[in-house]
C-alpha cells in the first residue's frame, strides 16, 4: 500500500488540526474572559480609591503649612501606590484584551479556513489557509512589539516620573514647602494625563462601544479621538440605513479602518501641510462599501502588498475571505485611496 497522501487526505487531516486548535482557543478565550471580568472589578475598586486620593490631595494641599510633614509624606505615598497598583493592572488588563482580540481572530480565521477546505479545495486550500495562519502570527507579534513600546513610552515611562517626583517633594518639604506644593500640583496633572493614556490604550484595543452600540457609533467616536491625539483632520460620512452587522463584520470593518487610517498619519508625518482624510462609508442592501482618502505623499502600492509589512495585506485577504473586494490606488501626484466592499445579509443584521 502506497503511503502517498491525497489531497482529500491532506484535507481531512488538516480539518482534524483545525477542529483541536478550535477547541484549545476556545478554551483559553473562556478562561481569559474571567479574568477580564476580574480585573475590570478590581480597577473599579482602585478607580474609587484614587478618587478618594484625590479628595485627601487636596485637603492636604489646602493645609500644607498647618499639618505635619508625616501625614503629608504618608498621604502622598499612599496615593503614589494606589496609582501604581492601577497602572499595573490596566497594564495587566490591555494585555488580557489584547490576548482575547488575538484569540478571536485565530477562531475567526480558523472557521473561514474550515470552510476552503469544506468545499474541496484540497491542496490549494491548505496552503492558503496555512500562509493566512503564519500572516495572522506575523501580525500578532507585530503588534504586540508596538504596544509594547507604547506602553514603556507612556504609562511605564511616567511611573517612573512619578517617583522620581515624589522624592523631589519629600526632599523639597523641609525647605521649600510652596515648591512642593507646587510640585504635588504637577504630578496630579501628570497623574490625570497617564490615566487618560491607559484608558485610549484600552480603547484602541478593543473599543467597549462596539459590542454595545455598533460599528458606526463606535467609528464616529474613534475618527474624534483620533483627530484629537494625531492632529490629522478626518471627515467621517456614513450614507445609507445604520443598523448592525454580524459582530466579525464589524470588528473587520473596524480594525480595517483602524490600520488604513494610522498607516496614513505614520507615514506623512513630514508633509508641509495638515494631513486630511476622508472616509466614506456606503450601506447598501446586500454590500457594504468603504473608501478611505488622503492627501498624503503616496506610496508604492505594489511594494507594499508584496513587502514585510502585514496590515494591508491582512486586511486584503479577510475582505477576499468573504467573498469581497479590496483595491489600493496611489497616483504619482500623491495621496492614496484604499476601498474595499463586502457583502452581507440583511437578514443577520
């Protein structure tokens, strides 16, 4: 007996290996969805306490010259670890979601890539299915690198501000107690400024909105914020009947936009003049059709579907994954257009 595989063979074996990775990710999507719920409790805990910080800050602020230097120091060191604990956990938390998002994008591509091999595609789909698998890697590693380096930018980084301060105001107590005062109103802004840090980080994760009120709340939201901490000026237009889609829909549409509108700003940083972009967003019966515009420099579209980068490519795949259209265009006089449309039912929406 011949021990050559068939293509059927290969496809069943490889059907078998999806269905054991199903059954592990969900698995570890459940336990990483309990200790989401826990620490989001415990960071509402810390939330109470630092607001309660907060209040005894400023009572001791208000008093400086009239209590003693220990209740100071002590008030100061409680709410310095009180802050660090929920940096900690927020850290803790965006990592956690972070898995979770990886996690659902594994099950998403591992039911797509069931399905190729469903309708006999034998060789040809497990070949595709594998490089969309070693692609969704290469992503995952990708982005966990850059918000690693976020988060020893921001938050890591002003904790290690906040001590170097608080020696700072010790030290400044005993000889210069306006300074300290002084100085305990800095970090409150610093403070204020890290926690609004953490919380985009964990918005730019996975946005509570989306699951709660929808795609197009949510992107309203976002492209806001965004213009908020880039600078780039977006324009926003959705045409057709809002309504919601099936939760994979939107988190694609949504993740999509996300990449194509940050590549935009990380790449035209040096224009002379403000970076504009326009989205539009087109809801028709059976297709949704998106359209993201900027008045950049342009790029090598080739170049970049065909390099190391992941994002585009990625979104290109997903959207041909269900069926739709993906399209780049980016003219030597500059700016570039990225479209894609993907059919839907109006039936699970």
């Amino acid at each position: 007996m011949s021990d050559h595989l068939t293509n059927d063979d290969i496809r069943e074996k490889y059907i078998d290996f999806l269905a054991q990775k199903k059954k592990e990710y969900v698995e570890r999507l459940k336990e990483n969805e309990i200790l989401i719920n826990q620490l989001n409790s415990e960071i509402n805990k810390y939330s109470e306490l630092n607001r309660q910080k907060a209040v005894q800050l400023n009572m001791v602020k208000a008093q400086i010259d009239s209590l003693p230097r220990q209740d100071i120091v002590r008030t100061y060191d409680e709410s310095i670890e009180s802050l660090r604990t929920t940096i900690q956990k927020s850290e803790q938390l965006k990592k956690l979601q972070s898995e979770k998002k990886n996690l659902e994008d594994y099950l998403d591509l591992i039911e797509q890539t069931y399905q190729f091999l469903e309708q006999a595609m034998g060789g040809v789909g497990k070949q595709r299915g594998t490089a969309l698998l070693e692609k969704l890697i290469d992503a995952q590693e990708a982005e966990r690198q850059r918000l690693s380096r976020q988060m020893h930018d921001g938050p890591a980084q002003a904790l290690s501000n906040f001590v170097v301060q608080m020696e700072i105001v010790s030290r400044l107590f005993d000889i210069d107690p306006a300074r300290a005062k002084q100085e305990l109103e800095n970090l409150k802004a610093a403070a204020l400024n890290t926690f609004q840090k953490v919380r985009l980080f964990i918005t730019d994760l996975r946005p509570m909105m989306l699951d709660d009120l929808g795609l197009f709340p949510t992107l309203r939201r976002y492209v806001e914020n965004f213009q908020n901490e880039s600078g780039v000026e977006v324009k926003l237009d959705i045409m057709g009947t809002e309504r919601r889609l099936e939760p994979y829909l939107e988190v694609l549409i949504f993740r999509s936009l996300q990449e194509i509108i940050g590549n935009a700003a990380r790449h035209n940083t040096d224009l002379p003049h403000k970076l504009k972009v326009e989205i539009s967003i087109i809801i028709d019966s059976q297709v949704i059709k998106v359209q993201v515009k900027d008045d950049g420099k342009g790029f090598d579209t080739a170049k970049a579907m065909t390099g190391k980068g992941l994002g585009l490519k990625l979104i290109k795949e997903r959207v041909e994954m269900l069926g739709g259209y993906f399209n780049i265009e980016s003219p030597a006089k500059g700016g570039t257009v990225v479209s894609f449309q993907i059919p839907y039912s109006e039936e699970s929406s």
